[in-house]
C-alpha cells in the first residue's frame, strides 16, 4: 500500500472510532428511518441456579418492527418516571406470578443508549446482527443496538432488579424469597424515539395458584406450632426448624433434574414434603419472617454441588443454619453455627453475609444447666423437674435456651429420660 492509500485507511479508523463515541441523538440521525423502532430481547439466567443451564443471548427485532402491540392499549397508568415506582409494580406483578409490561419515560434525553467499550464495539456480529446486516442494516445501525441492549441489561438487571428484591423483614413473601424463585428472565424493549416500552418474564417455580395454597398452609402450621404464644425469637424459630427437619424429605430423587423447577420452592417443601436445599431455606424464610425472626438466604456450593442455606438472627447476631442437612437427624448440628463446613457461598451471597454482623461462635447453651449458674447441681435436677409436673421453664434461662439445655439425650423431647440422666450426671453415677 503506497502512502497515500495508508493516509485513507488510516483517516477511516479515525472516523469509524469518532462515530462509534457520538451521542445517542446522532446515532439517531445517522440510520435511516426503516431501522426504526429498535427493538432487543434479552435471555438471562438466575446467577443463583447456573446448573440450570439457560443460555444467555440478545436478539434483535428486524428493521421497521411494530412497537410492543400493548403500547396503545396500556394507558397511562403503565408509564413511570421512576425506577422506584417501576420497581414497586415489578414486585406486585412477580408476586401475582403474572408477565410484566411497563413503559418508562426516565431515559436519558438522547434516548436509551450506553457507551460502549472497545471491545465491545469490535466484537464479531453474532447471528442475529448477522441477519440484521443482511436485511440492509449499516455498522452504525448495530452498533447502535449493541448500546440499547446494553442500556436496557443495565436498567433491568444492575437497577430494576436488586431494587425489586430488597429485603425486607416484614415481607415473607417478598426479598430473598422472590430472588431464588426463578429460573431465568427475558426482558424485551422497544424504542420509538419517544416510548420506551418493556415487558418482563420470569419462569417462574411456582403458580399464583401455589402460592395461594402456600400461603394458607403456613399460616395453619404456624398456628398450630403456637408461635404466635411464645416470648422468644429462638423459641419460635427452634419451633419451626424442628418441624421442617422432621418433616420436610430431602428430594434426592429429582436433584440432578433440571426440567423440575418446583423442587427449589418453599411449595415443594411445606405442601409436597420434599425440596432440595433451597426448598429448605426458602421455607425456612418464609416461616421465620412470619413469626418475627429476621432471616436471610444464601448460597452457593457444599462438596462441588448447588446449595441453599440459611442466615439466622438472634439479638445483634447472626448465625447460620442448613435445615437440609439436619433433615431427618435427631440432633441438629448445622443450627445456629458461626460456620458451616464445606460450605462455600457464591460470590453474591459472599457479599450478602459481609454485610452481616457474623456471629464468631456457635449459638449454644450449656446441656443441663437451668439455672444460669455456670455449674451443674441438685438445683437443675429440681428445675428439670418441676418443668415435666408443671410445663413452665423457671431459673433464669429464657424458655427455648431452657428447652434446649434440658433434652439431655438430645432426642427432640424432654422426658423422664432427660431427669434420670441428669439426675445420675449429678450424682455421679453416669458415664
């Protein structure tokens, strides 16, 4: 290439890079009026599920596509400013287990449009910009898609979204229950130059029809436990994570079945008996924040599989939980840890529990110690037995901190057995 030929190429790089950088309403202007609207629906995945397999992907509509066909008949009342009044109608919409359209007029001026990076402009075209270029879309047309599909993932997952599922201790129905009751989104948007409208899917694990049933059955179990009677946090909590071990089966049978979404849900553990880990936790939430006890979820891997447990707290403390472990088990050694081996959250549960005041030790009491005395003596074997004649804790303990000290057997219930054993501790007669 002589000189002169090296000074064209070189002037067309400089272009081609300055229009890549211009604003969004020169964009505008540069592609004809055929490549409108712009149209892009979205695929992703729940980062909490990746064994789910969902591939991610954009698709573009084809140029001179019809808006969203519900634009005309929305009305004003599906169009918000507000990425906090879009979020509250989100969260409505996913409880009610509906398909969700919106139109939101808080785009920048220039339209919907993101910067791209470098590497993001020169990126091979994939098939459906390969189409697009086919159909007489120019560069500039898809580059311009590229930063409206960026825009529209950055609005839906990085703003919408977490906002969408806040936590919140007086919502059991709403939060980390929500965030771990999907499989994968698809989000898809239409820009006119003055309408932005957006329609949302969840696939959803569950029906509204579930939930309804869900619902009546929790309030029933947590009337019959009697949590609302008891004074304690841990006593109701204890109350419920007792149940739901000695209840609930771990669903081994359809761990590796991809195609059952039902198994992760609180439905699956409450109404059918029988959830994988995240059936647990979420039912464990759910419950708990019914009866007053502020609970997180998590998750990540234990042992190189998918897992879901649970934060718990009591006073200024939390403590971590794994009801699916203790499933089935007399004694339960995953409740109320300060750790849980071989558990090894993901990178997002990772950043939820350090913003959580960690407890440093486990949450326990002293087997056989009733009276907060720091020893064992004939005054605990008294307590113990005025508590199986009368059925009310005495000695300073709280009533679940009294329970669990007393199951001296660690069999769940507190007997003769648990009297005779201590009975004979005292007296020096046991092993």
């Amino acid at each position: 290439m002589d000189r002169k030929g090296k000074r064209l190429a070189a002037l067309l790089c400089a272009v081609l890079m300055a229009v890549t950088l211009l604003p969004g309403q020169v964009w505008a202007e540069m592609y004809s009026a055929e490549d409108a609207p712009l149209s892009a629906t979205v695929v992703c995945s729940n980062p909490l599920y990746p064994e789910l397999g969902v591939t991610e992907s954009v698709t573009y509509d084809a140029p001179g596509t019809a808006m969203l066909a519900e634009t005309n008949a929305m009305g004003d009342g599906g169009r918000y400013d507000s990425l906090t009044d879009v979020a509250a109608y989100v969260h409505q919409q996913f409880k009610a287990r509906e398909q969700i359209l919106f139109f939101y007029t808080g785009y920048p001026a220039d339209g919907p449009f993101s910067e791209l990076t470098a590497e993001e402009a020169a990126a091979a075209y994939s098939k459906s910009e390969k189409q697009l270029a086919a159909d007489g879309v120019s560069h500039a047309g898809i580059l311009l898609r590229r930063r409206f599909a960026k825009y529209l993932t950055t609005l839906v997952r990085q703003q919408l979204l977490p906002e969408v599922f806040r936590h919140d201790p007086q919502d059991p129905t709403g939060g980390d229950y929500m965030r771990y009751q999907y499989g994968s989104v698809t989000y898809s948007a239409s820009w006119d130059g003055n309408y932005f409208g957006v329609t949302i899917a969840f696939t959803y694990f569950t029906t509204a029809r579930q939930e309804t049933e869900l619902e009546q059955t929790a309030a029933s179990l947590l009337d019959y436990l009697g949590v609302a009677r008891m004074a304690e946090p841990e006593e109701r909590l204890a109350a419920i994570y007792d149940w739901l071990c000695a209840h609930v089966e771990n669903d081994s049978e359809n761990r590796n079945d991809t195609t059952n979404l039902l198994k992760y849900s609180a439905y699956a553990a409450l109404v059918n008996k029988r959830a994988v880990s995240q059936g647990y936790a979420l039912l464990l939430y759910r419950l708990a924040l019914a009866a007053g006890v502020d609970v997180r979820v998590v998750s990540g891997s234990v042992n190189a599989e998918s897992h879901g447990w649970d934060l718990v707290k009591l006073g200024v403390r939390w403590y971590q939980a794994d009801a699916a472990w203790d499933a089935g088990a007399q004694v339960h050694r995953h409740y109320l840890k300060a750790s849980l081996s071989n558990h090894q959250p993901d990178g997002e549960s990772a950043a939820v529990m350090g913003q959580h005041f960690l407890s440093l030790t486990d949450f326990t009491v002293k087997i056989g110690e009733l009276n907060g005395s720091g020893g064992i003596d004939s005054t605990d074997v008294q307590l113990l037995y005025d508590y199986l004649v009368t059925g009310k804790a005495s000695g300073g303990l709280s009533a679940a901190d009294f329970r669990k000290a007393a199951d001296i057997n660690g069999d769940g219930a507190i007997d003769v057995y648990d009297l005779q054993l201590l009975y004979e501790s005292v007296c020096g007669i046991s092993e």
